[in-house]
C-alpha cells in the first residue's frame, strides 16, 4: 500500500492509498476489511458448529463451513462496493500529432518496446490505419531508427578515441 495523498493535505488526492494498483480511500479500505472480517469469521465459526453437529462426515461439514465464509466475504465486497464509488480521476485530452509521436516513442523505450509495424498483420495495420495513429507510428519507428543511428555513431567515435576521450 503507497501513499498517493496525506490525510491532513488539500486536494483531491488527500486520504487516498494504491492498493494492488487502484487508487482508494485509505479509511473505506479499512472500513471494508473490518466489514469482510466481521462477516467472514462469525459466518465460518457459527457455519463450522451448526453444520459439525448435523453432519456425519466432519470434513465435509468443514468444507462447508469455509465455502460459508468464504460467501460472506463476497457478501461483504458487494456491500463495500455499494458503499465506497471509486475513487478514480479520470481525465481526458486531446493529443496532438507531435505528443502522439512523442507517447509512442516513450512506449518504444520502455524495456519491452512497443514492437515494429513490419510485425504487424494486416488486421493489426488496418486497426491502426481505422484508429489515424499508423502516421504516428511509423514516424516513431524513423525517429527511434533515428536516435540508434546517432547512439551507435558516438559509442563508435568514443571506441576509436580511446578510454577517457569521452572525459
């Protein structure tokens, strides 16, 4: 769990945690664990005597007991979730050609890449081609080629100059 705001700051980041990769509110995430506690256990216990005391087979009744709390814990995270909305900002803008290249080439430089179109089959060229964004991605592609080209000439002028003639 991350700290995305303190509880005490402005905003609307303040009291919000990450947890498992979603943004929520630190106090519901509490409520809504002491809620699937407080459902769960008293259900598996009660569950685990009723059904131990009218079954023969013990292991059956126990195994009916968890699949009893473990439904209470589902019955719990519909509660919280009819509780607590989400807590997500979502904001939505307009980019132009330019940042479009510039978003694609942080993709290619990530330590996956994002691939190349000469990869791609014809669905994938013609989704991209639907979508206005192959342009975009075949300038990145030129661009990245580009910026290989030059690291690849300076690393060679740096192994002709010798150790140090980098300094």
């Amino acid at each position: 769990m991350s700290q995305v705001g303190t509880p005490g700051s402005p905003g609307p980041e303040a009291g919000l945690v990450e947890v498992w990769g979603d943004t929520v509110n630190e106090t519901h995430v509490k409520i809504s664990v002491l809620l699937g506690a407080g459902l769960a256990v008293p259900t598996f216990l009660v569950a685990r005597e009723v059904l131990s005391a009218t079954m023969e087979n013990q292991d059956l009744a126990k195994t009916y007991a968890m699949l009893a709390g473990l439904l209470a814990c589902l019955v719990a995270a519909i509660v919280s979730a009819r509780l607590f909305e989400p807590k997500r900002i979502v904001s939505e803008q307009t980019l132009d050609r330019e940042q479009q290249i510039e978003a694609a080439l942080d993709i290619a430089r990530q330590p996956l890449g994002m691939g190349r179109l000469s990869d791609l089959d014809d669905a994938g060229r013609e989704e991209l081609r639907r979508l206005g964004l192959d342009e975009v991605f075949e300038e990145a592609e030129r661009r990245l080629a580009a910026q290989t080209a030059v690291d690849e000439q300076q690393i060679d002028q740096i192994d002709v100059a010798g150790p140090g003639a980098a300094r």
